[in-house]
C-alpha cells in the first residue's frame, strides 16, 4: 500500500498535509554566496543548481502546468515531507477551478515524464516515483477537508487568485476565478507605504508590516492604507455578488493562505462567512482525503 500525499503547489507557498510550507520560488544557485539562514533550499536537478523558498519572484499568472518552476516546487516539497531517501507515493495536487479542465492533463503529464525523479535537496539525495497522481480543483478541494457541512459556499484567498466553488448537497454546482489575491493587495499597500516613506518594500514584508506594524529609525509610524483593503474587499464582494445569492447562502468558508488576515473584513460585508480550520493548509488536507478515497 503506496502512501497518499497532498500537495499544493501555489501562487506564493507550496504545501503539503504534513505541514510543509516553502515560498514558491526559484532562482539558479550563485556559486560563492552565504546561507546563513534555512529558509534557503539548495536543490540540485538535472544538471542544475538552484535556491528554493527564499523571497523573490513568483509567477504572475495562473497556468502552473505551463510554469517551468512548477515540478521543481513540487518535487522538492515532496522530498522536504519524507525523511526517505527512496520515496514511494500517490499525490494528488490542484489546479485554480477555473483552468482545471483545460489544464489537468498538462500537469499529470508534467508530473509523469519520468518514471523516477531524482534530485537532491541540501546535499541529500532522493529518488521519488509517483506511481498515481491525481489533479483536482483548488477551493473544491478545501471543502474535502471538513465534513460539518454538505451546502457551502468556499472562497478560497490565494496569493494570485481567488477559487470559488459552490456545493449543495456535497456536489459542486457552480464556481469561478477571479485575479484578485492577496499579494495583489500586498502590492497596492507597498506602493503606498514606498511612495509615502521612501522606502524599497516588497509584498513579501507586508504581512509582517501588517502583524506588527512599520517602524522607521525605531519609531513606529502610524499608517493610512485601510481605504485599500476597503476597495479591494469591495471589489471581491461584487464580483460574488453577481454570480452567487450571498444573502440565502447559509455556509460561507474561508480559506487559502490570505484567509486568516481578510475573513473579519469579509464579515463586514458577508455576516455568516467563517475561516475554515487549519485553512492555510485545508487544499492540501482535503486533497489527501480525495487521494484515500480514489488511490484505494
């Protein structure tokens, strides 16, 4: 019996079920330069040498089957969750629910090239084969890991896009894309808090600015980006609004990495909506739960 790993290959993070978070990217290794941190993954494969998880770049559009980083990501997520040289497993991974009939086969094309990947992660090697793998809708993929509820609308906040899948009576009956994620507002906030201090900020600082504030030669500065998130929430929200009957839906979900920060600002406007537990990692979990299911 093979094991059956979830694995969330996302915008701005990579996960899997076993509680595995890397940033999702890549970069090639610079011969000479310091790690002092474990942040960095140095990974080796095929031939080259690259730097994965630190701050940096990511892609900026939503075809993961077509991004050259994408199996690097999650070969070495996969190799990060096993502590096995010679790893053996079924993984089931998502797609935004918007591309996934156009691009599932891609990715499990992708994923099966090879019999055996080999690649090396901080000097160890590792050989992992996928004996199945399977490709399911992010947000549909949430609404696995939980069992409370059969009607649920899910929202799912990633870092490029917002997943939105419709379920009544445990079936999915409707859903949508929209490129509204959370390091689209991070963008909107840092250009603000650049252009207002004279400062080189990146998305990747605004979740620590956001937690703890902004300190500028040790004084704390009070900031004034609440109109941001205020237009971008309402954004989001007529965009639901027009597809889905918010007021009769009695189950609205949250999740995906952006959820924890934006639910209460969602509630203002979506009095019944709800984080989901474990969110930031409830894709993955309800993706090993679909692999229990389908893999058995």
């Amino acid at each position: 019996m093979f094991e059956v790993l979830g694995v969330d290959k996302g915008t701005t993070y990579t996960k899997t079920d076993r509680g595995l978070i890397i940033r999702s990217t890549v970069r090639t290794y610079r011969k000479n330069e310091v790690l002092l941190d474990n942040e960095k993954n140095i990974v080796e494969y095929e031939g080259s040498k690259y730097i994965v998880g630190e701050k940096g770049n990511y892609s900026t559009d939503l075809m993961k089957s077509q991004h050259e980083n994408t199996k690097l990501l999650i070969l070495t997520a996969v190799g990060l969750s096993f502590t096995d040289r010679f790893i053996e497993t079924n993984i089931v991974t998502g797609l935004p629910i918007a591309l996934y009939s156009s691009q599932k086969q891609q990715m499990k094309d992708m994923l099966q090239r090879d019999s055996t990947h080999q690649i090396t992660i901080n000097g160890q090697k590792k050989y992992i084969r996928f004996p199945n793998i399977e490709v399911f809708p992010e947000s549909a993929g949430a609404f696995y890991s939980q069992s409370e509820y059969t009607d649920a609308l899910i929202v799912d906040i990633g870092g490029l896009s917002i997943d939105i899948a419709l379920f009544e009576k445990g079936k999915l009956i409707k859903y949508s894309t929209y490129p509204m994620g959370v390091m689209k507002l991070y963008s909107k906030i840092t250009n603000y808090i650049n252009s207002q201090y004279d400062l080189s900020l990146t998305e990747w600082d605004m979740e620590k600015v956001l937690n703890e504030g902004l300190y500028i030669y040790g004084e704390r500065v009070e900031l004034n980006y609440d109109y941001l998130i205020k237009e971008h929430i309402e954004e989001i929200i007529e965009r639901l609004k027009l597809e889905y009957d918010l007021k009769i839906i009695a189950n609205v979900l949250l999740t995906g990495g952006g959820s924890q920060w934006i639910y209460k600002h969602f509630q203002q406007y979506i009095p019944q909506a709800k984080l989901m537990a474990n969110s930031q990692f409830s894709n993955v979990i309800g993706y090993r739960n679909i692999g229990k299911v389908i893999f058995r």
